[in-house]
C-alpha cells in the first residue's frame, strides 16, 4: 500500500487536505527553501500517525510541523500530541485568519501564507533518544528517495 496516493500526478498531494493547508504548506516550503532545514510531507510515523512535514536539518534535528486551516480543524484533532516522540521540535501552522492564540503557548507557531512564513514562536527543542534519532532519519531518507524514484518514473 502506497503511502500517498499519486494518482493526481503529484507524488506530494494525496488530496486529504484542504485547499487552505496546501496553501500553509505552500507557504512553509516557500518560507524555508533557502534554510537548512529539508521537508517530506505525508509521512507517517512508527505509531500509526501521519504528520503534515517532517523536516530534518544539517545537523540532524528533526521538526515536525502540523498544519491547522481553522479554529475547528485545531480544536477537533487532539492527536498532535502523538507526534512529540517522533521529533526535537514541534511547531503548529496556520494562515492570518486563524489567531495564534488558538494554539498552545508553549509550541512553536509558523504563520504562513503561499508566499512564505514567519516563525512567531520558536519551538523548545528537545533531544530524541538516538536509537529512535536513527530510525526515524533513515525513514525520512528512504520515502524521500523512494518518492523521487516514483517521481522521476512519472515524469519519463
């Protein structure tokens, strides 16, 4: 069973998100293209959870960013917390209409709109235990390769 669907063309869309969390996403992509820190979208994790971005840097440190498009979608998906074994940072994202201080005060914030983004609240960053370090960058390399690899046969 495939991770993402790619039956639209693009290996990144499995068309489960709405229209505003593509846009926030589009944004964050955008925002961080000339930092360090290099993103798989979609992922799931060991638990069973599919996080919106993971994203892992030079020096190893693994973010993880969930995408919020309303008050509502926050409020109705609790299982974020799920998340926080799986990265050093974790961070909640969403566009201008939704308040920042809908989320939680003590997560980082990324306001984003399909220009860029702007961290408003840095994240505090944690240390993963190195054997779950491990797993976890070598699973986001192989779906990162294993993505272009089905990227790259599409496009011949």
């Amino acid at each position: 069973m495939p991770l993402i669907s790619d039956s639209s063309g693009n290996i990144g869309i499995d068309n489960r998100q709405s229209d505003l969390a593509m846009t926030v996403r589009k944004g964050i992509l955008n925002g961080f293209a000339e930092s360090d820190w290099v993103f798989v979208p979609e992922l799931t994790l060991a638990n069973g959870r599919r996080v919106d971005l993971i994203s892992l840097d030079s020096r190893g440190l693994i973010r993880i960013i969930e995408i919020k498009s309303s008050i509502y979608d926050y409020k109705s998906d609790q299982k974020w917390h799920e998340y926080k074994d799986f990265c050093d940072a974790f961070y909640f994202a969403s566009h201008p209409d939704v308040p920042q201080e809908t989320f939680p005060e003590n997560e980082g914030f990324i306001l984003a709109d399909a220009h860029g983004c702007e961290v408003l609240r840095e994240a505090t960053i944690g240390k993963l235990p190195a054997p779950t370090r491990k797993v976890l960058t070598l699973r986001i390399a192989r779906i990162a390769a294993e993505r272009l690899r089905r990227y790259t046969l599409h496009e011949m």
